[in-house]
C-alpha cells in the first residue's frame, strides 16, 4: 500500500481506469465530532454541538474544539484507492520554528495501513509575546492512499489532531457505503493539551487513540488545549452525547492558566460532574488527576513561554507563579490531586460507579527521568504511546474502572 500527498486534482486511477467515484461527506461517514458545520471550503467537523460555541468568544477554544482530534472518516468499500481532498488551517509560532505537517492515519479492518500528510492550505501565525495572531490562505490539498487489498474492508482515515480540517471532497475507484455498528462501546473522554495530542506522531498514536485501539472501544476525544477548565457547556455537551464510558481529565490547564482558587475549583468540579451524571447517571465514570509536571507540582500559574529559548529553536515554557500563593488559595498540581482524590471518594459513597486515577500512575517521577517533557510542559510521542498502553492497562482491563465486558487491551 502507498500513502501520497499531492496537489487536489484527481489523480490517475492505479489499474488505469478512470472511473473516481465522489462520495458526499455526511454526518454517516465521520465519527469522533459532535457536529458537521457545511462551510463554502467543505465540511467542517466540530468536537463541540453548536450551542456550546455560541457560549465562548475564546479564540484558542474555538481553534480547539475545531482541530479533529480523534475524528475520523470511516467507511466500507473494495476500493484499491481513496483521495480526500482537505483544506487546512496549520498553526505557527512567530519566530519559532515551522510545526511539523499533520498526519493522516489509514486503518484498514482496525491495522494500521498507510500514513500520509497534505499540501497547502492556511496557515494561522500567532504571536506569542502579543497573543496577535494573522491568517494566510492557501488551497485545497488532497491526500492519497493507493495499493489498498481488493476486497470488501472497513477504511478509517484518521484526520490531523493539531490542523483545522475543511473536509472537501471523497473519492474512490468503487462505490462506499456507511460503516455498520461494531458493537464497540463508546468512549467519551475529556482533557487538556495532553489528550487533544500534544506532539504525539499521528492520530492514531495520541494517548487516547491509543488506548482507545487497545481497548477496543470507539472514541470521541474532547480534549480541548489550553480548555480543561470546567466549563458549563462542555460538561453538557458531555451530558447530552451517547456514551458507554467516560473519563475527565482535570487540573494542568486550571493550574496554568491560573483560573480560580481552591474555593471556586471544588464546587466546579461537584458540578461538572453533577451536570454529566444527569445525562449518565450510571456510566462508569473515571476522574483523572494530571500526570507529573515538575514546574506546576508545588508551583502555581500562570504558565508563560520562555521566550529566551526562541532563537535555540526550542519553545519551552516555564511557572510564573510564586509557591507562597499556595496558601491564598492558588491552585498547584499537588493541590489539585488532593482536592479531586477527596471529591471522588466522598461522591462515591452515593456513587459506586465514580473512580479515581492518580495521572502520575500514567506518567510519574520515573518516568520523567527518562522520557521527559520537551517543553517542561508536553510530552512527546514515546511518552504518549506509554501513557496510552499504562491506561488502557488500568481503565480497560478486567477488574478496571472502564472495564469493557468481553473485550481485553489488544495489542497493536
């Protein structure tokens, strides 16, 4: 199988033919987003329901919750080729160095098959000692993958979890149809930076993909970067969306944004949860506390960018609060995985399907020996693979709090 990027114009059929066949992008062939905007550039995929933006005018946010993590165009066909046509929106730092293109993963019948990546599209320069951001266009772009078995299979091409993604155009050399239930169980889960991607490798090999293929279980990821602050609309687009099971990721984005003390932070998180229990009241529920993050253990916000490492061509960011806040209330990630570890155990008396995760069960003080965080703040794609395996392992498995009846982690 060949995976190619190239310019949007058809390319020629592999066996000689010429027969593409253009399949409308409907709401029956995308998983993982909550919401297909028809936009004049394609279909546009959100993983946030149009009521909850028309209740933020944050910008981040919404280049957020618009950047497909986990969302996917998925398919049944005996296609031997498939071009999607794609507009892009690709973010950059002013003065740092490019970031890598994203990635577009091909499974076929759930293997990995081909990884591909697209040309063109907008780029979205942002500032950061001004938070100035400016938008340059550019065209559609068309990914290809060829070589693909000639036989009936089920496709998924998992889209960029760090670009903004016009769906534009699908074509194949034979006819698609929408992709039956496997009778998975749906995983919805909600986090930070960490879980939209981060500087993962691929879609597929975020930390929650991974697990997710691990586990056997179909994703809808609301990891949201720089957004895991409690908001009232999340927690009720979480209410409002089918699920099997479901897990929050809490505490790195309230502590570095240095968005409320510890006397707004414990009834937000009562109803953040109160508000998801109304919707799924007997869900398994699994509340993860942050992974380790040595700037933020004892030190609180706001976190800021080193901007003395630009030149070395290196964006590393650093703690600008003062540890002696702490006891104003300010919120470090200690305080954090206290405060959520007391919650979980006093609402699981009433509760017995809520749980806790310690995030450093994921990725703790060992692990930052030997695989730290690049910018003291992500981890990098080894890390992701190895937080992604440790929850599958602990969530997903027999006796686990996310335990799927009758499906183990799988290996890859």
């Amino acid at each position: 199988m060949s995976a190619q990027h190239d310019d949007p114009a058809p390319g020629p059929l592999p066996h000689g033919g010429t027969g593409w066949i253009t399949t409308p992008v409907t709401a029956g062939l995308v998983r993982g987003a909550l919401d297909l905007e028809h936009t004049e550039q394609g279909v546009l995929p959100h993983r946030l329901p149009a009521r909850a933006r028309a209740q933020f005018a944050d910008g981040l946010l919404a280049m957020a919750e618009s950047q497909p993590s986990g969302v996917r165009v998925v398919f049944r066909t005996r296609a031997t080729a498939v071009e999607l046509d794609t507009l892009r929106t690709k973010m950059g730092y002013e003065g740092a160095p490019p970031r890598p293109d994203g990635v577009y993963d091909l499974l076929v019948d759930g293997r990995p098959a081909g990884r591909a990546h697209t040309t063109g599209g907008n780029a979205l320069m942002v500032d950061m000692a001004t938070g100035a951001a400016e938008s340059r266009p550019g065209p559609v772009g068309t990914v290809r993958f060829s070589g693909l078995p000639d036989r009936l299979k089920d496709i998924e091409i998992w889209l960029p979890w760090n670009e903004i993604t016009h769906l534009v155009a699908l074509r194949t050399d034979a006819p698609v149809e929408a992709l039956p239930d496997r009778g998975r169980k749906v995983w919805l889960h909600h986090g930070s930076s960490i879980s939209h991607g981060s500087d993962a490798a691929s879609p597929t090999t975020t930390w929650p993909a991974l697990a997710a293929l691990r586990g056997g279980v179909e994703l809808i990821n609301l990891g949201l970067s720089g957004n895991a602050l409690l908001d009232p609309f999340t927690a009720r687009a979480m209410r409002d969306t089918p699920a099997d099971l479901i897990s929050v990721k809490i505490g790195i984005n309230l502590v570095n944004t240095d968005l409320m003390r510890l006397r707004a932070f414990t009834p937000a998180v009562h109803g953040f949860l109160d508000t998801i229990r109304e919707g799924h009241p007997t869900v398994p529920l699994l509340v993860i506390s942050p992974i380790l993050c040595p700037m933020h253990e004892d030190t609180p916000g706001p976190c800021a960018p080193d901007l003395t490492n630009l030149d070395s061509g290196t964006l590393r960011f650093v703690a600008a609060g003062d540890p002696a806040e702490r006891a104003a209330g300010k919120l470090t990630l200690n305080v954090v995985r206290d405060e959520l570890a007391r919650i979980v155990e006093q609402r699981a008396a009433d509760d017995p399907r809520l749980h806790y995760l310690d995030g450093r069960d994921l990725y703790g003080a060992a692990d930052y020996a030997e695989l730290p965080l690049p910018d003291e703040l992500h981890p990098d794609a080894a890390t992701h693979r190895r937080i992604g395996e440790r929850f599958a392992a602990l969530a997903f498995a027999d006796g686990g709090p996310l335990t799927v009846q009758g499906v183990g982690p799988q290996a890859d």
